[in-house]
C-alpha cells in the first residue's frame, strides 16, 4: 500500500533529523534523570546523607544516658551516623576542631539521678542537667541531623519523666522506638538549630518525621516521571508531525504528491500513519532506555505495557491530527498543539500524581490522554497489575484514539481535495 510507504518514508525523515531526537527522546530522558536525582531521595523518604562521624561521651551512671547510647546506636540510625563511643570530651572535642568528627554528644556524670530520684529517697529536688551537643562549624547539614536526633530522643524521654515511667527496663524499648523512627528524619530540616545545651526539663522540639509503614512500598520516582515525560514529549511529537502536513502544503510538496495517482485518502493515512509510527518507535525507545538507565521495573505484564503504549500514541496521533484540521496555517497549528500540551501535561499527572485532584479540576483532567495513560501506567509499575486491570484505561484510550483518527481523517480530506 503506499500509505505504508508514505508512512515510513516520513518516519525516517523524522529520525534523521537530530533536532527532531533531541525533543523526542534526550529530553525526556534528561528532565526526568534531573527530576531523579533531585527529588528521588525525599519522595521516596531516604536521605542522601550516611555514616555521619559521631562520638558519643556518656559520663553518666544511670538510666537516661543508657537510653540516649542505646537509640544513637540503634538499628535504625546505623546507616545515617557513624557512631563512636569514646572516654573523655577534651578528647572528642580535639577530634571536632580536626575535623574528624561532625558532631559530640555528651552525657553529663549524674544526669540520671538529677532527674530520677532513688527508690529509697524520702525528699527529691530537681536538679535539671543537659546534654551538650557540640558540632562542627564548619559543617552545613550533619550538625542540624544530629541536633535534631538529640532532641527527639529528649522528647521521647520527657514524656516518660512526666509519666514517671522510666525504668531501667524500659531503657531499651524506648531506644527500640526512637531509633527506627529517627531514621526517617528528612536531611533538610525546617527551623535554625544551634550547638546549645538540650534541657531535659524544658523540651523544645517541633519537628515533622517522615515515616512509612513497613509494608509500604517505597515510592519509585523514576518510575512515575519517566513516563510522565515520556507522554508529555509525546503530545509535541503527535502534534507536531500532524502539523508538518500543513507545512507540505504551504511548501507546495502535498498538492504535487495529490496530482498522482494515488488516492487523496490514501496520502492523508499516510501521513498520519508516520506520526503514529513515529510516536510508536519514540515511546518504545524510551521504556527500553529507562529500564537500562533507571533500572525502571515497568511490571509484571510487558503486554500491558505494550498494550497503554500502543493506544496512548494512537490516542495522541489523532487528536494532533484532529486539531490540525482546525488550523489555518502551520504556525497556528504550532501554537495550538502548545497549548494543549502543557494544559495535558498539567492537568494529566505528567508532572504530580493526578489521584490528588479534587472536584471540577479532577473531571477536567479525566478528558486528558495524559491522565488515562499515566494511570495504566502507574498500575503496571506501581501496583503490579495485569492486563485485565488496565483494560478501562486501554478502553477509553482507544475510543479517543479511534474517534479522533476518523474525524481528522475526514477534515483533511475535505481540506485537501483538488
């Protein structure tokens, strides 16, 4: 058929042109890698800080401190700090000005029994004692983490010493909860920390932990901005290959290529039918991309995959096409199909996960592509589903696909007849 030829011919003009590949594919590959890599570890609420040097200097005899060593050493905390146990603070201090150690936390001999008073003791006056935390100046992020540690376990423990629930046995449950919830402490921490003494009596915190569940899956945030961007950039290339039929005809090479023999028709799919192949190698060069570059998991269903990504261009291809039929020249085409795009993009969930959108906004982003698609997607990659549960999303897609290709086919067969 020469619609397959004409098909392919413009296909490989497109992927010749360096221009054309840079928006196709290096962009999205690229703004998404940006995206990753600086946002990737706080969505997914790991930090990108570990094994800060930390000593500890517990002088004290008696349960708080015991507390205070068990939480910094915990299970939770041993990828983030560093910890060491050392005699003497002149030494630890040494060890900060010679930049060894980020910051000293040190437990005061008697800190214990100036806030627990002994089973045998017939009056008790409260002697408040404070830990120190001492850091180093020229550190910028570790001395506000530690800080904030330190003042989260104070936290904890003043709720004990209200309660008068702090027991020798209770040391290790407490340090068993603050450590894996200290793990969770974003790197940026929101108010200015300073190296001041921590009163145990006058209990300053007011911090915002980030934690998930155990069983919570940690958010991929490749995995949703890939082909966030992938649908995205896809939209331009629909659009824009929809539009270089304009730019033949003002060019003159369409009505030439309408005075031979081959129906009128017949040109116009091919035409479309290149966008659509083009779009179709575009969107298949980037999932094989990511998945070396990003080491994306796309799912278990790669027909699911294939399926969201077939119907997602198809979709795409025609309604470039549809609205390029409304155009009068190939420059308002170019401003339309803007237009469009970044109206898509954002209200489709190409740029933040569209389930956050509520009322007349939510309804208005359901007659996007970009919404359709990113949710057969983020059920592929997120959920794990199968085929059988992306076929709503494949269904809708296909509609929009299949009306918008028979009425633009139409338009330009009444726009171009000679």
């Amino acid at each position: 058929m020469k619609a397959v030829q004409i098909a392919w011919k413009d296909t490989l003009t497109r992927f010749r042109d360096w221009k054309a590949l840079v928006g196709m594919l290096a962009a999205p590959l690229l703004i998404s890698a940006l995206i990753g890599l600086a946002f990737g570890d706080l969505v997914s609420g790991e930090t990108p800080i570990e094994d800060i040097p930390v000593a500890l200097v517990n002088a004290d005899e008696g349960q708080l401190g015991q507390i205070y060593e068990e939480a910094l050493g915990s299970e939770g905390l041993e990828d983030l700090l560093a910890l060491e146990k050392i005699a003497d603070l002149g030494t630890a201090q040494q060890r900060i000005e010679a930049g060894e150690l980020r910051a000293v936390v040190y437990i005061p001999p008697g800190f214990s029994a100036s806030l627990i008073p002994a089973a045998d003791a017939a009056e008790f006056e409260f002697e408040p004692v404070s830990v120190q935390v001492f850091t180093d100046p020229a550190a910028d992020v570790s001395p506000f983490i530690v800080n904030s540690i330190v003042e989260q376990i104070t936290a904890g423990l003043n709720g004990g010493l209200l309660a008068g629930q702090v027991s020798a046995a209770q040391a290790v449950e407490y340090a068993a909860l603050l450590g894996p919830a200290l793990a969770n402490l974003s790197p940026v921490l929101a108010g200015e920390l300073t190296a001041e003494n921590f009163d145990v009596g006058q209990p300053r915190l007011d911090l915002a932990l980030i934690q998930t569940g155990e069983d919570a899956e940690p958010f991929d945030v490749y995995a949703f901005f890939v082909p966030g961007m992938a649908v995205f950039f896809l939209m331009f290339s629909m659009f824009d290959g929809s539009r270089s039929i304009l730019l033949e005809q003002t060019r003159g090479t369409l009505p030439r290529l309408m005075t031979t023999p081959t129906p009128t028709g017949e040109i116009i799919l091919g035409k479309m039918g290149g966008t659509f192949l083009s779009g179709l190698l575009q969107f298949a060069i980037l999932v094989l991309a990511s998945t070396y570059l990003f080491d994306i998991s796309w799912g278990s269903s790669p027909l699911g995959v294939a399926t969201i990504m077939v119907l997602t261009v198809f979709a795409a291809a025609g309604l470039g096409a549809l609205l390029t039929t409304f155009a009068r020249n190939e420059n308002q085409a170019s401003i339309i199909a803007s237009a469009v795009s970044l109206t898509f993009g954002a209200l489709g969930g190409s740029f933040f996960p569209a389930s956050s959108l509520t009322g007349v906004v939510d309804i208005a982003s359901k007659l996007t592509i970009n919404r359709w698609a990113m949710e057969g997607f983020t059920k592929l990659t997120a959920g794990g589903a199968g085929f059988s549960e992306i076929l709503p999303e494949a269904g809708i897609l296909a509609i929009i696909g299949l009306v918008t290709f028979i009425l633009a086919l139409r338009g330009f067969k009444r726009r171009f007849v000679i």
